[in-house]
C-alpha cells in the first residue's frame, strides 16, 4: 500500500512540469475542448476547437499565452495562483439569420487562476474576446464574442 501511494506521488509530482495540458472552456459565447502546450513555465501555447455563440459556429482558436505573474505563497498548502494573457486568432464556420460563412479574427486572453499542489488541475476565470468577421453571404462583424467570459480547467499531463 505504501509503494502504491509513493508512486501515486511521484506520477503526480512530475505531471506538475510537464508540457501537455488537456481542458475545457466554457464561456459566453464558446464551449471548447481545450490544449496547452507548456514552452517553458513563462509562456505557452493555448488551443482549443468547439461551439461559437451557442451553435450558431464552429471555430478553432489558438494563443499565445505568458504568465504574468504567479503567487506561490497566497495558499502554499492548496495552490499556485497564476495571472496569465496573450493574443492569437481564430478561424470558424458562422451561420446565424442573414449571416453565413466563413469566420476570421483576432483573439485576446486575459485569465486569473490556481493550479492545485497536489493534483496538476488547474481551474481559473477568463476573458477570451474574440473579433469575428464573416466572410460570405451578408459579410459583417460578429460582435458575440466580446462576451466571452467563462471557466477554463486544464489537466497537465
């Protein structure tokens, strides 16, 4: 029993640095399966693909992302807090009333959270504002994405 815990520890331990992250994004106007790609623990790479403005799209968005400031000491027994942000685009299928076609545009990130010590999980609140131009019958700007503000959890690996 005591080497089945030993192990546990250490699996769990090592996930904390790993590279790969695997989440979910559930915010205003996206719900999103969610990927990181951890370049170093100042910068990563965050993807992720799902529903835009509550199935009315698709898209696929992808950003850079920095940590800009972490706090170890705030709850040094639960977690480490993190405020994080970068830009991208994203790209996407739009069909709502006269607009239909393809979607382009920046995307921002600005998220607060925590990765907890013991288990690599890491939960947080974000504004991922996204400007979206559809290009087709009826182009226009999509303005549904400036409401983007929702729950990411992520899962390193």
């Amino acid at each position: 029993m005591i080497v089945i815990a030993l192990v546990l520890t250490a699996i769990t331990a090592d996930a904390q640095r790993t590279k790969h992250a695997l989440g979910a994004h559930f915010g205003g106007s996206t719900m999103d399966m969610e990927y990181q790609y951890h370049f170093t623990d100042r910068n990563f790479l965050d993807v992720t693909a799902g529903v835009f403005d509550l199935g009315d799209g698709l898209t696929a968005q992808a950003v850079y992302n920095w940590n800009i400031r972490q706090w170890n000491d705030w709850t040094p027994r639960f977690a480490t807090w993190k405020w994080w942000g970068g830009v991208g685009g994203g790209v996407g299928f739009y069909n709502h009333g006269d607009h239909e076609g393809m979607m382009l545009g920046p995307v921002g990130l600005l998220g607060f959270g925590f990765t907890l010590n013991d288990i690599p999980l890491t939960i947080g609140l974000d504004y991922r504002p996204m400007v979206a131009f559809v290009l087709g019958d009826n182009s226009d700007l999509i303005d549904s994405g400036f409401k983007n503000v929702g729950v990411t959890l992520t899962y390193r690996f």
